[in-house]
C-alpha cells in the first residue's frame, strides 16, 4: 500500500542579494565583531555590523520569506541567508534541500561549480561548495536544520582569494529559536472545527486547511488521494482521504492498514518508534510515531468500508507541537454527502 501523503518536492534553491563589489580599500582594516540572532537562530563573526534585508521568495505555489545578512570587506561580500520552510521542510528529505539549495545559487550567479562536500554542524546536515563566475569567486556553506536552511557564503573578485574566507565560515554557529515557541505560548492557536461532507469527515484545523488532489499509483491502479494540510508556525496537519473501492474487497483491514503505516513511514524516511492499534467506532485503525533526521510524526490511520483515512502531525524534531492530540482526537465520520 502507498502512503496517503506524498511529501511534494520543492524548488529549494535561494535567492540571494549580494553586494555590489566595490574596489578594495587597503588603508582599512576589519574589527571582527560577533553577530547574533536569537529570532534567526544563528550567530558568526562579521568585519562589520550586517545589513538585514527581507524578501518574498516565491516557491512553487507558495512564498517564503527569505532573512539576508550581508556585509562588504574591500571587494568581497560575506552573507548569511536563513529561511524557514516550515512544516514543508521539515518532512522534507535534507540531501534533497541541500542539492537543490546548492544547485539554486550557483545557477542564480551564473556560475559553475569547482568542488563539493557533504558537511555537518552539530545534529545538521550540510554542504560545501566552491564556485566561479566571470567575475567572482564563491565560498559556501549550507545547512539544513529542522526546515530552516541557512546558507553562509564569501563572494570575491575572481583571483583575489580572501584571507578570512575560512574565519567567516568556521565561526557560524546554530543557536536555539526561542521566539517561535514563546509566540505560540502567549497566543493560543485559533481553529474551529471543519467539516467535509463529501469525504465523510470533520477536524479541528488550527486554520482553514488547503485542500488538494493527485492521482496515486499503486498495485491495483491509480486512485484519487485528496488532502487536506494546515500550518501552524513550524509544524504540519494533514488529513488525508483515498477510496480504494472494490480492490479492498476481501483484503485484512489489519493488513491494509499495516500496508498504509509502512507507506507513509518510508515515504518521510522515518524510523518507527512506536504503535498500536485503535478503533473508530467499528472502524479498525493503527495509531504510530516515528522520527526522521528532522520531524517527529504523530499520525492515525482508519479503514472505513474501502476508504482509508489518515490524520498526521508533522513536528520538528524536538519540539512536540501542543495540540497535537487536539487535532487527532478530534477526527470524526460523517455521512458522505456525496459520491466521488
């Protein structure tokens, strides 16, 4: 059995805004100071205070804002970038973020590549990277960490190697981001209750969920999955609905739904860590946790008749989202309004 969610593919590649290369000034001489920030997560040595710029990087359908430091040093530019992919990050696979982030920059500066390294700091998964264009030489480093990718980079004029390239790189730091957390604190999430006739369900969504339909592949054909997926700060909701009619027909509602469990685990590259089974109603189901190198996953699973049900919390690792079990507990069946 296939998973009921498919983790869709990003264009992960930043945008970056990097100075314009200005004649290098000999007479001046860098005070190396250190730069932090608690809302941004990370901390480095800069020569200078950094300018902080915000833009709207469109990925796909959907925008995310894209946080810039950058600073000048005679001709050279150093920068940090971090942005927040959320829910969507995180279930995400990193080596994939990483490729297309690395790939992204490097096509975005017209430049082409010179060497490249899988890296790590602390829990994160990273890459580095040397680069050239016609006019510049790039130096660069990118991390993924709980669906922020943060990206540290050197750009020189070409064959002028900067001495501080490696003290710039080396002193970049991952810190703790305490503001989302005390956010949600002070401000309970809204939600109401939605209801959704046609697929015979209701739920507690922290905000109206987006819905959505793709055809899935499987063993005994193609059927229609729809999904419903809401956000709330770094963590996603989903529930999911898929009728496989007649081709469950005589199936083991404890196989079919093991089938689905092992589906969805793969899917988000997760290691189970716990499971069991549950009712709704008459219904049968299976309730499991797993973790992957980013997000912790609370999810259940329902055989109605031929229609599969599944609700799930994506979470970043670590940090368990409050309402998870408000979600959860809160899926009921309905009379379906209508056929599909």
């Amino acid at each position: 059995m296939h998973s009921m969610h498919r983790t869709r593919s990003l264009g992960f590649g930043i945008v970056f805004a990097l100075l314009t290369l200005a004649t290098p000034l000999a007479a001046q001489t860098p005070q190396w100071k250190p730069f932090s920030s608690s809302t941004d997560g990370f901390s480095a040595l800069f020569p200078s205070e950094p300018e902080l710029t915000r833009n709207n990087v469109p990925v796909g359908s959907t925008t995310y804002e894209l946080h810039s430091y950058v600073t000048e040093a005679g001709g050279t530019a150093l920068y940090v970038g971090v942005c927040d992919y959320g829910a969507s990050g995180v279930a995400a696979d990193p080596t994939e973020m990483l490729a297309g982030a690395k790939k992204g920059a490097v096509e975005h500066m017209s430049a082409h590549l010179l060497s490249e390294k899988k890296i790590s700091l602390d829990t994160a998964h990273g890459v580095a990277f040397e680069a050239e264009s016609d006019k510049l030489h790039i130096t660069a480093r990118i991390y993924m960490a709980g669906g922020v990718l943060y990206q540290t980079m050197v750009a020189s004029p070409l064959n002028e190697a900067y001495a501080d390239a490696a003290r710039f790189l080396d002193s970049f730091q991952l810190l703790p981001r305490p503001a989302a957390p005390a956010a949600a604190a002070a401000k309970p999430p809204e939600g109401a209750s939605y209801r959704y006739g046609a697929d015979g369900f209701s739920a507690w969504f922290p905000s109206r969920p987006a819905s959505d339909k793709q055809n899935v592949s499987t063993a005994a054909g193609t059927f229609e999955l729809r999904t419903y997926v809401a956000q709330d700060a770094s963590t996603t909701l989903i529930a999911a609905v898929c009728d496989y009619g007649a081709t469950l027909t005589g199936k083991d509602p404890d196989v079919v739904l093991d089938g689905a469990k092992n589906g969805a685990i793969t899917n988000v590259k997760a290691k189970l860590t716990s499971e069991k089974k549950i009712t709704l109603g008459s219904n049968r189901g299976v309730e499991f946790e797993a973790d992957n190198d980013t997000a912790h996953i609370s999810a259940r699973i329902y055989l109605v008749g031929a229609t599969l049900y599944q609700t799930m919390v994506a979470a970043p690792l670590n940090a368990r989202y409050a309402d998870t079990a408000r979600f959860l507990d809160s899926f009921e069946l309905l009379p379906k309004a209508a056929a599909h």
